[in-house]
C-alpha cells in the first residue's frame, strides 16, 4: 500500500526493517554482527534498570545522558541500545543520514568495540527514512527509547511462535501492542506498526496527519475522528487508499503527492494540537484538484440528506407500482456513469468468496500468506459488503483455500475438499493459483476479467436497488436472514445454510459504498404479517436510529443488533443496522382486506402519501364517452355504498382507445373487482352500474319455484327469487356507459 512514493525508493529501508523484525524480535539476533542472543529479555531488563529506572535530569544533551546511564551496564546492553537507536531512527526523514549513523557507532563504542566494517543495514538508502517525524520526536527521543525498551520486553516474553503470530498478523499485533504501557502519544508505535503491516498502515509517524486526511477526503468529521482507535483509522485510510486506486488504475498514489496532498493539507498547522507533530516538511495550501469537478462521494455526503421511509397508498390502479418503477432510475447508473466503488460493490456482489479470493490472488500476482490475501482491496470491499468487521474474514479464507485444495496437495491436512481445484500452499505457508485454475473455474475466470477490465469497461448499467413483493406467507426468513436449502453447483447436492434475505442484502451493499443511496422497494407491504417481517429491526428503520459503522465494526452512531447466525462461531460479523444512505419505499392497496391493520408501529416510522384516482390522465374521450366522469361518477357511488377506499383507479382505463377496450376493461376487470368489494352480492354490483340507458350491465331475472321444483314448496322457502346476470359485453354502448354519469342527480354529485 505505502510501499512506493512518488519521491523516494524505500523499499531497502522496509527491506531493513523486515530484517531487524524477523531477526532481532523474532529472533534474538544482533543487527550488526549477526550473533544470536543480543535482543534478549535479560538485556531489555539490563537497559531498562539503567536507563529508565535511573534517569538522568541534567542540562546535558541526550546522548551525553545516555552515556552516563549506561557505563556500568554491560557490553550486551549497550550494544543493544546502540541497535535500539537504530531502530528509532530508521523512519525520519528529518535527521540527516550521517547524524544517524554516527549515534549508532557512538552507542556501539560504549561496549569497547567498533563496528568493523559499515553493515548494510547503515547504507544511505537503508538510513534515509520514508518520512518527517518532526520535531518533537528528537526532542523527545528518551521516552521513544523507553517505549522501544518496553516493547522489547513485553515480546520477548512471549516463546518464538507467539512472537511470530504477533509480528505477522495484523490483528494479533494490535491487540499485543495496546498492552504495552506508553508515556504519552509515542510516535514509534506508528513507525513500528508501519514496518510491519506496509500493505495495511500509511507511512504516518502520528495520528494528526492520519486524521487530517480522512477530514479532507470527508470520510468523519474531526472529532469523532479524534475518537478513533489506531486501528480504526488504518482500515478508514486503508479503504479510502483503494477507492482512490481504484480511481487511478495504475498511477503512484501517496497522501502526500500533489495529487492527494491537496485535499486535506493545510496551510497552517493547528495550533491546538500541538502535542503531534506534522509528518511532512512541505505544506501546500488546501486548494482543490483542478480535475475534481464535485466532492467526493463520503459518508458525510451520504449522510446529508435524511433517509426517506415512505409508503404510498391508495386504492387498486392508481399507479403506485408504476410510481416505484419510475423511482428506480433514481438509483440507477448508467454503465458511463458509474463511479469506481460503486461498480465495484455491484460486481462483488455477483459473486462468491472462492471467486473473490482467486481473483485477489490473480491480481498480487504471486503466493501470498492469508493476512496478504485479506488486505486486498477487493477481498476488504467484499468483507464490507458482507457486513464482516475485517478481523472476521479470515477464518473464512482459510476456508476456502483449504477446501478448494486438490487431494494430491501434501500441505493441507483437511478431509472436505471441492471442485474447483484452485489453490495449494507451499511450505513456505504462503498460497498460490494452480496452473490452469481459470479452465478450471469459469465463474472466477469471469471475475477476474471483469476487475482487471475496470469500470470503463462496463456495458450494463449498475441498479443501486432491490424490490420485494410481501405476501401473507413472507416471512423473516425470507426479508433478513433464515436457514434455506441451498443446491451445491459442484456436485448437485442440496445443503441447508443460513440465507440473507434482500433487507440485509441491500443494507450490507449501502454500507460498503456510502456515498451513494439504495433503495429497497416493497410492493404490497401490508399484505404481510409486519410485525413477523420486520421483528426487531422495526425501530432500526427510524430515521434517527440509522447505524454508522467505524473501521472496525463498531457502532458510533445510530442502533444495531446482532442477527441470528452472526454472534457464534469463529467468524465474526459486525452488528446489524440499518444505514443512512438507503431509503425504504412500499405500496398499499387500500382495498385489500386479506389481512388485518396495518401494523400501528409502521405506521409511526413511516411517511404516507396517498394516491388517489387522478381523472386527468385518461383519454379525454373515447367513441364520445368521457372516461373521467365515467370513473368518477363510479367512485361516487363505491364511496357512497363502502368508503373512499374501495374506489377504483384510473390505471383500468388508461389503455382505452375505443369502446371495444372500454368494455374488456370492464368485463374482464371492473366488474370482477366490483364482485369482490360486495363479496358476490351482485345486487350492489348493479347498483353501482346502474345507467338510464336500455341496454344495463347486468339484467334481473326472476327465478320461479314453480319452474324449478316438483313437489310442495318448503315453509321459508320464498316462492320466487331475483338474480343478477351479467349481460354481455358486446352488447353494452356507449349510451349504456353514458348512462351512469348522465344519470338523474348527476349535476348535484358531480358538483
């Protein structure tokens, strides 16, 4: 990540500081005479006792002091000390490459020796440091060197694998070196972590610039960054640093560079924050790219406009479904328009993680351990999309490297193994691509294609949406998450697995681009049971309860919960919320009475908006009939025998060219949807379709009991009974529809 600058080759200095880890902390070598047994607990301790425990308070200058502490210490301790200055001054940029070499010989004489012969690791291009730890850092090198020594004790107790797993892993790191005890905001901590980890941290010695970066790039305000962890940060700088690379394909990105530079530096330091130091000598002023035509897309940006939950409601064929068709270009792309991270988000999520991991794999270009693999722009931009903290991924690539393994493979001792065949572990303990992995796998093949082509590639167009339709059956299996039988494509067999439903899918994909809005659409969203829909996650729909997630995994905004399935188990899985960049939308039918009420809690965080008949948008007329009155006068009338609504929406009529679609309208849908607003009472379907022309909709007949039965009529049983039929289409004019609104009180309802 950090590896390469525009301005400087550091690659012998981390090749240096991957010596000293490997040979000095791991190991207990000496750096420059290649001896073991020089970074030891007991030398720590000897320095320690010496050098911190009896400090020096005079005028002198610092190496003046050192001296003195360290006389009686022993040959051992000094020279480690004299490896120790090293170490502190390998990072800076600001101290002269013979100033650091000579304090490192001064130390090492202290010991009656000489450094015989200038090591590598004193070369100008190892020594001249990969960036300004200011001026406090020297100022204050006696508690750096307090810290190191600290450091240096709290790993060397630990055996030779710990020391490795920590010095090796990420997370592991972290969580050792927030146990060692610190005087202050020490710089070293951020040198050492960048030494590491230099495909996961910034080369920053503090956290200032580290801040002021994601201030400029508005990914959180200053003071809820300032809150951050070092950890959050990293991953916050990591996932902005692929945002920008992927932006970029190809170029040298650094935060420093006249590229990124100006986006967050200022002019001036701030003066209230003068306990860090700048970490770069050349401050340019905070002037905006001149090929940055709008801000960048952030979660500020995202966040600024409040998330919509609104419901349109209204009776049957009022467009409402129409209207959410029409919405969906609002959170569509088109394939020249879409941005980098949001292409990027929707390629993912067409596929799974084997493809993901071969297709990071593909782009390294060469073996790579698992903490490699999970650093990888696209496997993070996956975990994120997952709605995975970046800690829980890599029991999850482990396996499936492992069980993606050929049999014949003599590293990897599992039993379950799957076609395709795709990965192998080499005795090193790093993993590679087979030979012909890509005719192995189409699917990864395909992937791979898509993300080495980019974004300017794109032919189709990017949907920042999902639509559900609820129905009486729909459940919260279906809606967040359930166990679901699930075909396994490699051998046909059908496997049980926990599912996510489209809510936690698009909630997952809003969260990993926040700079763009999703929506979710749900048609028909009272025909559902939505208290059993929704469950717990109804008030995280609340406008003021969306979640906002830092770097790693925690909620600092907003509510969430933990969903079933993502608490247990070795895969960790951040909480669940509900972000602020995606809005909800459904549709109600009025008229249907399937089910009971609305549910009331629904009811209080949503918005409605009605959608009434709109007579308007009909033809004005057709072969002499006016289609609006028509309607109208048919809406009194339900109104008047049921309520507002049962009405009927213009959508029935508004393919009606001639009379001939007027009456297939009403015979194959109105009248139908009249019989089931009266429950068959066809009484009342004739009442509404009553006209003053000759030729009615439906004709009374008189059933006689006489005709019908032979034998004496039953007491109670009525001697005649009237039915309705419904008279046939073809036969119905334009005066049978005239009719209903030229009928007597016209005038009077119509008002």
């Amino acid at each position: 990540m950090a590896r390469v600058t525009p301005d400087r080759d550091v690659s012998q200095t981390l090749g240096a500081a991957r010596t000293w880890i490997d040979r000095s902390l791991v190991g207990d070598g000496s750096l420059f005479t290649g001896t073991d047994g020089l970074w030891t607990l007991a030398n720590a301790d000897s320095l320690k006792t010496f050098f911190v425990d009896h400090p020096d308070d005079s005028e002198d200058d610092f190496m003046t002091k050192l001296e003195r502490q360290l006389a009686n210490a022993g040959a051992s301790a000094q020279q480690l000390a004299a490896e120790m200055m090293w170490a502190l001054l390998l990072f800076p940029s600001n101290v002269g490459v013979e100033v650091k070499r000579a304090h490192v010989q001064r130390i090492w004489s202290w010991s009656g020796q000489a450094i015989a012969a200038p090591p590598s690791l004193l070369l100008d291009a190892v020594l001249q440091g990969v960036g300004s730890a200011g001026t406090a850092y020297n100022n204050l090198r006696w508690k750096e060197l307090a810290y190191l020594i600290a450091l240096v004790r709290s790993i060397k107790a630990m055996a030779v694998d710990a020391r490795r797993a920590v010095l090796s892993d990420y997370d592991r790191f972290m969580d050792w070196i927030d146990t060692v005890p610190r005087d202050g905001d020490r710089q070293f901590r951020h040198m050492l972590r960048y030494f590491a980890f230099p495909d996961r941290v910034e080369r920053m010695s503090s956290n200032r610039d580290r801040i002021s970066v994601l201030e400029g790039f508005q990914v959180a305000p200053r003071a809820q960054l300032k809150r951050w962890s070092d950890r959050q940060l990293d991953e916050a700088l990591l996932t902005l640093r692929q945002r920008e690379e992927s932006q970029r394909p190809g170029a040298v990105l650094d935060f420093y560079d006249d590229t990124l530079g100006p986006r967050w530096r200022k002019p001036e330091a701030d003066p209230s924050e003068s306990a860090e130091t700048l970490t770069s000598t050349n401050i340019l002023p905070a002037i905006k790219p001149a090929h940055a035509a709008e801000p960048v897309p952030s979660a500020i940006t995202a966040a600024a406009r409040s998330p919509v939950n609104l419901i349109l409601y209204g009776p049957p064929g009022t467009g409402k479904t129409h209207w959410l068709r029409q919405k969906f270009s609002e959170y569509t792309d088109a394939p020249s328009q879409v941005d980098a991270a949001t292409w990027l988000n929707e390629t993912l999520t067409n596929y799974g993680w084997r493809s993901v991991i071969a297709a990071a794999l593909a782009d390294l270009g060469r073996p790579a351990r698992v903490p490699e693999i999970r650093a990888h722009r696209w496997v993070q931009a996956k975990a994120q999309q997952r709605g995975r903290a970046p800690a829980g991924v890599q029991a999850t690539l482990w396996g499936y490297l492992q069980e993606h393994t050929p049999q014949t493979s003599t590293t990897v001792n599992i039993s379950v193994r799957r076609p395709p065949f795709l990965f192998d572990k080499r005795e090193a303990g790093d993993w590679q691509l087979l030979s012909g992995w890509q005719e192995q796998d189409d699917e990864s093949a395909e992937l791979w294609r898509l993300l080495k082509a980019g974004p300017q590639a794109a032919t189709e167009a990017v949907h920042r949406y999902k639509v559900v339709t609820f129905h009486p059956s729909f459940s919260y299996e279906d809606f967040v998450r359930g166990i679901r039988p699930v075909s396994t494509a490699e051998d046909g067999t059908t496997q049980f697995q926990l599912v996510d439903g489209k809510f936690k899918q698009i909630c997952d994909e809003a969260h990993a681009n926040l700079g763009k809005r999703y929506a979710l659409f749900i048609d028909e969203i009272n025909r559902a049971n939505i208290a059993k829909v929704f469950g717990e996650l109804i008030t995280l729909i609340e406008p003021d309860k969306r979640a906002v997630f830092d770097a790693s995994g925690r909620v600092v905004e907003g509510m969430a919960v933990q969903l079933p399935g993502g608490g247990d188990g070795d895969v960790a899985e951040r909480p669940f919320g509900v972000p602020k960049n995606l809005d909800i939308y459904g549709t109600m039918n009025t008229a249907d009475r399937s089910i009971a009420l609305l549910d009331v809690a629904l009811r209080r965080r949503f918005q409605f908006e009605e959608r009434a008949p709109d007579y308007t948008t009909l033809p004005a007329t057709v072969d002499g009939l006016d289609l609006g009155r028509l309607l109208r006068r048919i809406n009194d009338r339900l109104e008047y025998l049921l309520d507002r609504d049962h009405r009927i929406g213009h959508a029935y009529l508004m393919r009606a060219r001639t009379l001939a679609d007027v009456q297939e309208a009403f015979a194959r849908q109105i009248i139908p949807l009249l019989q089931e607003y009266f429950f068959d009472d066809f009484s009342r379907v004739a009442l509404v379709l009553s006209t003053t022309a000759e030729q009615p909709f439906l004709q009374e007949e008189t059933l006689h009991f006489g005709r019908l039965f032979v034998g004496q009529r039953l007491d109670g049983v009525p001697s005649d009974r009237a039915r309705f039929v419904i008279t046939p289409p073809g036969s119905w004019t334009s005066e049978s529809f005239q009719g209903i609104y030229d009928s007597a009180g016209d005038v009077g309802v119509m008002g």
